[in-house]
C-alpha cells in the first residue's frame, strides 16, 4: 500500500532542497513529535548514494536508525529512494502559494497505516515550520 502525505512551504525551491538534503538542517525537523529528536544525519546527494539519520526519544528510552539509497535524483525537484523492500518518492514543485513537497512511501506491516500517514505528516510539517522559520 502507498502513502502520500504533503506540505506547501513559503520558501525558495533552493533553500527547500538545501533543507532536505544538508545534514545540518536535517537533524532540526526529522523528528515527529517534540519528545523525540534526531542528534544525526547523513546525505550522499548522489545516485547510489546513502542517507540516513539516528532517530531518538530525548528520553534515551528508545530509538533507531533510518538509512537509505538513492535511486533517482533530479535535485532540486525529485529524490528517489529504497530502503530493504520499501520505496520511496520525494517530489518538490513550485506553486503560486510556495514549494509543494509530496512524499509517497509503501506503507510498511508493523502499523497501521494511518499511524504511518500521521507520523510522516508530523515529520514532513516540522520540515516545513524549519524552512520557513530559517529561510533568512
């Protein structure tokens, strides 16, 4: 099954992508609530390249680390990627209200889906609020 969640964010298409894909900004808004955080993060911009990012409670009581490779990259409007058996699709498109960014995943058989659909949103919404909080 197939999940797509989005977001529109009031920023340059350079500095959304910049976001995306620099570690730095990273580890500010990869988190879905505020009790957990992301102390870590890697981004090889490349076709074959990896990313992945160290996902924690603040508490310590939990945590896990997320990685990836790239399979289509056409920055700064499409990024591609696989992890074990499931696929990911990250498209960026520019609209009259700001840069749409629209994630499609497979849904994986742990949880439900709609916990995965609000957990993604969760992400992809403090993606947004850091982007538009620091787009200078």
């Amino acid at each position: 099954m197939k999940i797509t969640v989005e977001t529109t964010v009031k920023a340059s298409t350079a500095r959304v992508w910049e976001a995306w894909t620099t570690p730095a900004d990273i580890v500010q808004w990869n988190f879905a609530s505020p009790d957990w955080c992301c102390p870590s993060a890697t981004f090889d911009a490349r076709v074959g390249g990896t990313f992945g990012a160290r996902m924690e409670a603040k508490d310590g009581s939990f945590g896990f680390d997320f990685g990836a490779t790239i399979t289509k990259l056409e920055a700064p409007s499409l990024l591609e990627y696989g992890m074990a058996e499931r696929t990911v699709q990250v498209s960026f498109t520019e609209t009259p209200e700001g840069i749409q960014v629209r994630e499609t995943f497979d849904a994986e058989d742990e949880n439900p889906a709609e916990m995965q659909r609000q957990g993604w949103q969760a992400i992809l919404d403090n993606f947004r609020l850091h982007v538009e909080s620091t787009k200078g």
